[in-house]
C-alpha cells in the first residue's frame, strides 16, 4: 500500500516505500544488491535506474520511509551521520560561509566542522543555543549560511525553542538545521516547527539495534534538495543495500521503541534524582529541568537519554561507568540495549579541552528496552562502589 499524511505515524512507519513485490508478491520488498540495470537499448533506463551510485530501490524505499516519517518531500541516506553532514554541508554552502552551532554539539560534527571543513574555508561560531540573544548576535557578525543545533543536545541535554530559532535563523537569511538524531522523527518533526534541513545519524534511534552505521538529510523544498541529491550522486557517500534494508527494517518499530526508551528513560532520571551521590540528573521529562516545558511543546515524550553528574566528581562517574554489567560501556546511543558512556573519554574526546568540552563528573545513559526494575538493579549495584 502506498501511505498518506493523514495516517497515523506507526502506519506510515511500517508501509512507507515497503509495497509488496508485484512479480511474486513477497511481502517483504527484496533487497536490490545489483549495482548496475540493464538498459533497453541506449539510454533505456527501466524506472530511472542506471548505476548503484546514482539510485537503488532499496536506498530508495528507506528515503520514502524517512521522508514520510520526518514530514519531509525528500530525503537522502548516506553512509554515516557525519558522512550526510558532510554532503549537506557541501552542497549548500561555499567558501566564506559561516555555521553557528550550539556550543554543546556532538564532538564530531563540530570536528568535521572546525577541523575539516574549516581548511575548505567555512567558518563557526559555538553558542548557547538557549541563548537567542546570542544566537542573534553571532548569526549577524558573520555571513552565516546555518544555524545549527541539537535538541535534546548531547550530552547535556540542553532543549532548543526549534520555531524560535528558525525565526532567528530565517530573519538573518540563514537556513535552519536540526540534528534531529537524540529525538527521532517519532518524538520531534523539526520540520513542522520551521526547520529547513533535519539531519541524522540513524546509526542511532532510527537503526535502533546497533548494528549498522548510516545517516540521512530531510527537508521539504525541491531547490534544497536538487542540490542535496546532487552532491549524494556525485560525492558518493550513500547507504549500501543491506544497510539501507537493516535501517528500513530498524525504522518500521521506531514507535514502539521510543515509547518503551522514553519509559525507561524517565524511570531511570527518577530514580537517579532520589540518590545523595548525584549532583545532578539531566533529563527533559523531569519537572525541574530547564526545558521541561518547552520539550512538552515540541516532543511527544522525552526519550531514552539520561545524563547525570557526581558529586564525587569524575572519579565517581568513572566508577559507576565501569562498574554495571546490563549497562554495556560504550559509545553510540539509541540501541535495544541499554549503554553507558563516560563523554569526556570517549564520544567527546575529541572536543577536550576545548569551549566543547563535557563535565568530567558526567556520564550518559542510554536506556534500552530491558526491563526496567533490571536497570535500576544494575545502577544501584554500581553505586554501592561509590562507597
Ligand atoms: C552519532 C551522532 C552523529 C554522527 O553520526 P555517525 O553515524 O556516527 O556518523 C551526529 N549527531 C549526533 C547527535 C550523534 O549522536
């Protein structure tokens, strides 16, 4: 079946570019390994299909699904979230351009930003994106191309007003991006609240069982996208068959899936916040955090990310990072399986010791969907260390 706008968002997740194979009728559309088509006679192209690069129906059925589930007319898949980041950057500045960014960004976009394409000739600016003050006045001392920000960031778990900072990026002639990665399409459509450009690494929530890496651009205007599509084709960086269909087949739960992270996730900052060693627990779905309300406007639910500072300081986030066995320590976030992470060391190494950089007493959760009371069991067994 082909999908509408009006159908609910787990409908569209599950039929979105998935009709069923018309010669056999398989349910499950096959995955497309060829990486040529034959052509009736020159330039006889069955479909527009000509060259792997270029198309696949198995790249193309998940951008469908992407597109559909971001409220988006076109989307792009690539290879990884920092390699759509790249393609989006390529095609739609020039040298001389400025990106403001939010001064807690993940440490890699800002490295591919300030580190590689840098030397190409862009230039950023870092600022509190909470701030549109500053946001304002960095936009206007430059000749700034985006505005680009996390919402929830990572890891701090700052929240973004999108429709505010969209006015702000628009006022100046610039585009609005959103790294819509933390969230995902089902819990926030920054889109509809006047982004220009969403960007993911779908790596994360969208894959959702950490086992494929990918990314994806999403934007709801035909010139934008010309130029996006054609930077896809030319640079290359896209999605092969299998990763597109493990990402396709990841995507089609996503709601159920943030349903239970945002579940466990909020069961998770509760519990945290009742402990005499925390400092301080960052979780948007808790009251007395900062963007409490305004995540309440913008997202459907909170989702999966906890991040949580010590009072003993980083040798109590270490211990505690190192010390649960449901909880698996390491890096990348949004899987089935809860993860735990110390920034400083490891996803935000890269920006140590710079305006970047992440608290040494912080580490971030990423809350699965395991039981929850086994979440908890596990926390509160490495927190007996901290003794
Ligand atoms: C992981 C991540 C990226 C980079 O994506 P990759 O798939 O690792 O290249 C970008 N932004 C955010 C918020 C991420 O968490």
């Amino acid at each position: 079946m082909s999908v509408s706008e009006n159908q609910g968002f787990n409908t569209r997740a599950v039929h979105a570019g998935q009709a069923f194979e018309p010669r056999t009728g398989a349910v499950v559309p096959p995955v497309h390994f060829s990486s040529t088509y034959a052509q009736d006679g020159i330039g006889g192209l069955r479909d527009g299909y000509e060259y792997g690069r270029g198309t696949n129906p198995t790249r193309d059925a998940l951008q469908e699904q992407l597109a559909a589930l971001e409220g988006g007319s076109h989307a792009y898949s690539f290879s990884s979230g920092l390699a759509a980041e790249d393609s989006l950057i390529r095609a739609l500045t020039r040298p001389g351009d400025h990106i403001v960014l939010g001064n807690d960004a993940y440490g890699g976009t800002y490295r591919l930003i300030s580190r590689v394409l840098g030397d190409w000739g862009i230039g950023n600016t870092p600022v509190d994106m909470a701030d549109l003050d500053a946001v304002r006045k960095a936009v206007a001392a430059h000749k700034t191309r985006f505005v680009w920000v996390e919402t929830p960031s990572n890891p701090l778990m700052k929240i973004t007003d999108i429709e505010a900072l969209a006015a702000v990026a628009h006022d100046a002639g610039a585009l609005l991006v959103v790294d819509n990665t933390f969230a995902s399409p089902y819990l926030q459509n920054p889109l509809a609240l006047g982004a220009d450009v969403v960007v993911h690494s779908t790596t994360k929530y969208i894959g959702g069982h950490s086992d494929v890496v990918g990314g994806a651009i999403v934007v709801n205007d035909a010139e934008l996208a010309e130029k996006i599509g054609f930077v896809q084709f030319a640079v290359g960086a896209v999605s092969g068959p299998m990763d597109a269909f493990l990402t396709t087949r990841g995507l089609k739960t996503l709601g159920v899936r943030m349903d239970r992270h945002s579940d466990n996730g909020q069961a998770v900052a509760e519990w945290l916040l009742e402990r005499p060693e925390v400092e301080a627990v960052l979780y948007p779905g808790l009251p007395s955090h900062p963007g409490h309300e305004l995540a309440k406007k913008q997202m459907k639910k909170f989702g999966g990310m906890v991040s949580v500072q010590f009072k003993g300081g980083e040798a109590a986030a270490r211990t505690v990072a190192e010390n649960t066995s449901v909880f698996t320590l390491a890096e990348s976030l949004g899987g089935i399986e809860s993860l735990m992470n110390y920034p400083s060391e490891m996803t935000h190494a890269s920006v140590k010791g710079t305006e970047l950089a992440v608290p040494v007493n912080l580490i971030r959760l990423s809350c699965g969907i395991e039981d929850v009371e086994d979440l908890i069991a596990d926390l509160e067994r490495a927190f007996t260390f901290l003794k």
